[in-house]
C-alpha cells in the first residue's frame, strides 16, 4: 500500500475489519512500520489498524534529506485523508518521534482526532544538550552509516530487561536501523531538533488521551510522562513494565492491552454520547 504525498508515496500498510475503529501507528526514530507488527498482528482482529512509514525511513521517500516537524505532521494528515474516514476522525498512536509528530499535529487540526496514545514521547522541545546529541548524531550517520549508528544507539534506546532477556528484539531493532538511508535519519534528526515545544497546548486538549511509557525507559522517563499527563485533561497513565523506550516493540502484549482497552473505551464513549 502505497499514499501519496507531494513528492512521492509513503509506505504504509493496512489490516484489520475496514468497519472497524481506524487506529494510525506512527513510529519512533530510528526504525519503521516494522516497529509495529506487533500490534498490527495482535489488534486486527477488531480495528482498521494503520501504519506508516515516515518520511525518510523504510519504503517511504527520502528526498533532499531537509525535513522540518511541520513536513512530517502534513505527511500524517496525507495518511489520515487517504483513510477516506467519515470527518476524517482517527484514534492515532505515537512513539516518541511520533508522539512529536502528533502533539504538533493536535495543536494544527485536532478535530481530525477521535483519541490519541503517547508513548515513550515529551512535549518540551529539545535543550542545548540535545540539540548538540542530535547533531553529533547527523555527522555520525554522515560519516559512518546507518550500520554503526545503530549499534551505538539502540543499547540507549531499549530496556534493561529487553538488552538482556530479549535478544532477538535487539536484533529486529538493529535491522531497522540500519535498513534506513542516512540521509533519512539525519533528516529527521533536523526535524526534531528544531520542532516546538508543544507544552502549552497540553491543558487545551479536549478529547480522550493515552499516556503510556516503558518502565525502564531512560530517554523519556516515567516522571517525565507522568509531568506530561497531568497537564492533560482527563488523560490515563500507564507504565508498561520491563520495557524501555520503544515500549510496543519490547513488550507488545502489555502494550497492545492498554492500546485495546483505550480504543474500547474511546468506541464505548463515543456510541453513549450518540444514543
């Protein structure tokens, strides 16, 4: 499956009841749609499941490599009018970068959103520090490849448990990487060093939100999403135990239930207020 955007076709792929509730997966950085086999194979028996690759990684377009936030938010609009969705409303779930990608996307149009999941994601925009990491990043994809800068950076981005329990997760994690074209990730290393903080518009957000976060994760701690969640009206928090920062991948069972309870409940809501 293939969705058009101005300068190419994003990957993506699509399972699950075309009646059922539309979930969009948008993955973190830097893997793809792959990321998300988990929750594709074990949600499609009773939603529309949806994932994308982003701009730049897996089968999506790399083009000239200068990516901004911006671009990526209308690359997920892209994907949510090819849904061809009755008012275009979806329950979209993000991983960090794409908890970015969809935190700006709210503050942009969000009355397209039915509900939204946060995962393993912060709203506040990058400080000198990691602004300085992510260009030391951009010159190491740059000079040394995907290959090298997933052996370096995956070890930071899974779980303690995953690293030692769960080799063939670091592996697949691995492979993602360094299946991506440089340019890609350097591109979106850009966008996210020079996104906004979208802070401000938590306590603005009126609609059902999931905040959920890996146990272990030391990029985007507990406490940095439990901060995010209560300045957010009404939104859940969910930790999900022995997972580090790409949570839906280290423990996609536990993931997947939380996801599934918060579609049900967004459904549930959503026929009482129409009876």
């Amino acid at each position: 499956m293939e969705i058009q955007v101005w300068d190419g076709a994003l990957g993506a792929e699509e399972v699950g009841p075309p009646e059922g509730p539309a979930v969009v997966l948008v993955h973190g950085f830097p893997f793809d749609r792959r990321m998300w086999e988990g929750q594709l194979r074990g949600l499609s028996d009773a939603y529309r499941m949806v994932s994308y690759d982003v701009r730049g990684m897996g089968r999506s377009p790399v083009g000239d490599g200068q990516y901004t936030m911006e671009l990526l938010v209308d690359d997920f609009f892209a994907v949510v009018d090819a849904l061809e969705l009755e008012e275009e409303r979806v329950i979209a779930c993000g991983l960090s970068m794409g908890g970015y990608i969809l935190l700006r996307a709210l503050e942009r149009d969000p009355g397209r959103f039915r509900g939204v999941v946060l995962a393993d994601t912060r709203s506040s925009a990058d400080d000198d520090e990691g602004k300085l990491g992510r260009a030391s990043a951009i010159r190491m994809l740059g000079e040394e490849g995907s290959a090298a800068y997933g052996e370096t950076v995956v070890p930071r981005l899974l779980g303690s448990t995953t690293l030692a329990e769960k080799p063939e997760v670091v592996e697949t994690a691995k492979v993602m990487v360094r299946s991506n074209d440089p340019r890609g990730l350097r591109g979106a290393q850009l966008a996210m060093l020079s996104r906004t903080d979208t802070t401000a518009s938590l306590p603005g957000l009126r609609l059902p939100v999931l905040v959920l976060v890996g146990e272990e994760d030391a990029l985007t701690p507990p406490e940095t999403a439990r901060a995010m969640a209560a300045r957010i009206p009404g939104a859940d928090l969910e930790i999900v135990p022995r997972a580090g920062h790409v949570s839906a991948l280290e423990s996609p069972a536990e993931f997947n239930r939380h996801l599934r309870a918060f579609v049900d409940r967004v459904e549930a809501s959503a026929e009482g207020g129409a009876s």
